[in-house]
C-alpha cells in the first residue's frame, strides 16, 4: 500500500483535480490511500467567514464559498447535489456564529474542517466517474482520535491500531480527510496549518505503507525557498534529519511533523510534483545521502521575536535556565532557537501574542530586550558534520554581504548552522549563502 496526499495546491480547480485524481487512477496497483488537504484557499476563506460572521457579516464568503466548490462539480460533471449537506450544515454554523460572535478554538477548527470534509467527496466522486471504486471518509470515522489541543491537536496513541484496523481489507480506494480529526468527545480539531502532511504521515506509519507520497506543486525540496532564490534547485535524496530540521525551520513545502513517524517505520516518503508527475521528486530516507553536496538548503523563518535575557545572577546561580523556561512552559509558549552565554539567554518564539505576563515575570530576575521583526536562517546538511570550515563560510560570507547576525545556535544534532538576523535582511542573507554553496 502506499500513501498519496494531494495537498491544496494541487486541488486548486477542476483541472487540478482531475490531474490528481489521474495520478492516482495510474497508481491503483499499489493500492492507494489518498489523503486529501483542502481545495486551493478554502481553509482561509473558512477563518475568515467565521471571523466575519462575528462581526454580523460573512454572507458573501459563504456564498464565495458554496459557489467555488459547485463550479468545480459543475465542470466535473458531478451531481451538483454532492455537498448540499455541507452546505447546509456550514450555513447553519454561520448563522448560529452571528448570534453568538464568540469565536473560540474549537469553532475556528469545526469551520475549518469544512474543507477537507467537501474536497475529499469530490475526489472520490470523480473517482467512481473513472472506474475506480473509491470512498470518501473523514479521518475520525476510521479512528483519528485527538487530544483536545484545539488548532494543534496531538494524535491518540490508539490512532495507529484504529487506523490499521479500519483499512487493512478496504477493497476502496479510501480518500481521506487531512487536517482534522476528533476528540473523544466528539469535537472535531485541526492538527494545525498544513497539517495535512502530518495526516498523510499518521496514516502511513499505521498502515505500514510502502511509501508516503506527498503531492504538491513544485518538483520536491528544494535548496531554498524558490519563492527567495530563483535558481533553487531541487533535491533528489535528504535523510530525515535533513528534512525534520528544514521544514521546522521554514521549508512550507512539508509540515515539521510529517518526518517522525516516518521515521519510526522507516518508510520513504517522496515529494512530488502534481504539475509535473513525471519528475522523480525528492525522496527522504534513514540513510544520510553521500555526495560532494554538503549542504543540502539554506531556508529560513520570518516574521520571529528575539527575546535578550541578561542577568548577573546567572553567575553561579544554578537553576537560572531552569526557571526562564520554567516562565515560557508555564505560559505555554515555545522556543525555537536557544543560545546561552555565562550571563545571558536569548532565545526566539515564533508569535508574540499574550506575552506581556512572560515578560513581566522575566523582569523580576533580569533585564529583558525584545527585538521583533526578525527571521531565523537555518543552513542544513549532513555533510557538514565531517566537513571543517562550514561556519566560517556562512559567517565569511555573510561578512561580506555586510549581514549582521544578531544570535547564532548550532543544533543539537549537528546537521545545521541556525543564526538570526534582522527580517529586512532575511532574503539577501539567503541569496548570498545560496551562492556561497551552489555557487
Ligand atoms: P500544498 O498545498 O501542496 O500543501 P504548500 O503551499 O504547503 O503546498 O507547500 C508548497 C510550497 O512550499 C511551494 O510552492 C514553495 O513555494 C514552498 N516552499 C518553501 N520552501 C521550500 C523548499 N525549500 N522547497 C520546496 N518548496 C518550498
Ligand atoms: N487545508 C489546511 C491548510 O490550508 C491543511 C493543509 O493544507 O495541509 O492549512
Ligand atoms: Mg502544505
């Protein structure tokens, strides 16, 4: 069995869709499980119909909405009757939102849920138009059980077993909702922005798939971002490693979860391209790839808080790291990136809501400075590990370009150089690496 997530890019019309569903027409003797992100822009149109009907409006949304998926059943040639459930059902929580306008987690992931639910039924129909029996079901109906983590909801350990059970003698091709799932009792929850990936992923590591495809619109993982470096090239082999640290350090293409359960079955998982099905895409695997390549991509973050902790009681007082993350734990707040000196921290959280009551516990044992507006770049390659001098390239050259680097952390798992310099300069500072290494 293999794996094969089409993400939103890749369903973005009726053309897209019926490529995609083509794709996985020529794939059936692999016997495919199709996860299904939501049509192109949906779940953005979603936040902000809830977010407007709290305010009294939304109906234009709504019917953007209705209009954009009845226009792809249309073209398809599918019965235009295929969503009115959903139709009905979305209209009913809008109206009942307008009463209430209290958004809250949990309304924001039901309303989003409504895009994978109605994409993954218009995949299957078109299936079944081709020949191919397929079903469509929502990933909670086959055992995808969350915590009630609303907008980043975990998995349930039993998620594996629910799912092996549920699939293992499907005669179907089954088209699955990405994103979502449901708590225990009964609510559904999102697993966060592009979580689809991470679905795709879950379903894969319980099925023990031969492969997980993930379907997108560029040719694989690229060096960097092809929307910062023009000539960005595409990478035929990263390890997981490789891939864990670049997506968690801004690659979009792949959600940073997707790579460990992955990993855990050591199942391959390859990124394709939906436009351009042809191209081998990259393949992410266990063993670290050996070629004259050290460094594989330079990606970056942007729009991240650099926050300067500084106090002389670091000085032989142990516990003084302890209790800063003590502070931002308590506060349920992450840290990306850490570097420690004798007197000082300075670490980055990725959104700067609700910190006033962190910051205001942080000055009661130090001096705190907050520098917004600041991207995190990260240089990734297994190579670099048996390779001197990797730094002293990235920093020469950064030099030169005249980029100031504001904090500088090599990871744990030495297969990266992560730094973070002003968010005006994030681009130039990739471009000059980008040259530095595939120049
Ligand atoms: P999907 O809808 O298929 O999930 P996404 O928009 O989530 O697609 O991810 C694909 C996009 O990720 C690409 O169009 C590209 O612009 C962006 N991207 C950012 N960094 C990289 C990278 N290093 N390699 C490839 N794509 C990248
Ligand atoms: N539809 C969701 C999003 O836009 C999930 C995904 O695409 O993976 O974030
Ligand atoms: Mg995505």
């Amino acid at each position: 069995m293999i794996v094969m997530k089409f993400g939103g890019t890749s369903l973005g019309d009726a053309d897209r869709i019926n490529s995609a569903t083509n794709i996985i027409k020529s794939k059936t003797d692999q016997k495919p499980v199709v996860v299904v992100s939501a049509v192109a822009k949906i779940t953005d149109l979603l936040i902000k119909l809830i977010n407007e009907c709290a305010m009294g409006g939304g109906s234009n949304i709504l019917k953007g909405i209705q209009q954009r998926h009845l226009e792809i059943l249309k073209q398809l040639n599918i019965d235009q009757s295929l969503l009115d459930n959903d139709f009905e059902e979305l209209s009913k929580a809008a109206r009942r939102v307008n009463n209430e306008s209290r958004i809250n987690d949990k309304l924001l992931d039901y309303f989003q849920s409504f895009g994978e639910r109605m994409s993954s039924k218009i995949v299957a129909a078109l299936l079944n138009k081709k020949d191919i029996n397929a079903q469509a079901l929502n990933s909670y109906d086959i055992g995808f059980l969350t915590n009630s983590n609303f907008g980043e909801a975990e998995p349930l350990q039993s998620v594996y077993t629910n799912i092996k059970n549920n699939l293992k003698r499907t005669k179907v091709v089954p088209v699955i909702t990405g994103f979502i799932g449901k708590t225990e009792n009964g609510e559904i929850t999102t697993l966060g922005r592009g979580g689809s990936d991470y679905t795709a992923a879950i379903i894969g590591a319980s099925i023990d798939a031969d492969e997980i495809q993930i379907w997108t619109d560029v040719d694989g993982i690229k060096s960097s971002d092809p929307k910062i470096v023009k000539n960005a090239r595409t990478l035929g082999k990263v390890s997981f490693a490789e891939a864990s640290e670049l997506a968690y350090f801004g690659a979009k293409v792949l959600h940073p979860k997707t790579i460990l359960p992955a990993m855990n079955k050591n199942i391959f998982v390859k990124v394709l391209n939906s436009f351009n099905p042809k191209n081998s895409g990259t393949t992410i695997l266990k063993d670290s790839y050996r070629n004259k390549q050290v460094i594989k991509a330079i990606v970056c973050k942007k729009n991240i808080t650099l926050i300067n902790i500084e106090s002389t009681r670091m000085l032989g007082t142990y516990g003084f790291l302890a209790t800063i993350f003590d502070i931002f734990n308590k506060n349920g707040k992450s840290v990306d990136v850490v570097s420690t000196s004798e007197v000082s921290v300075s670490l980055t959280i990725d959104n700067d809501e609700n910190i006033e009551d962190i910051l205001s516990e942080l000055k009661e044992i130090a001096n705190v400075q907050l520098l917004k507006n600041r991207a995190i770049v990260c240089v990734v390659g297994e190579g670099m590990k048996n390779t001197p001098g990797i730094a002293s390239r990235t920093f020469g050259s950064l030099a030169k370009g005249k980029i100031n680097i504001e904090m500088i952390s090599l990871g744990a798992s030495k297969i990266n150089i992560t730094f973070i310099v002003d968010g005006k300069e994030v681009e130039k500072a990739v471009n000059i690496l980008h040259d530095e290494f595939y120049g």
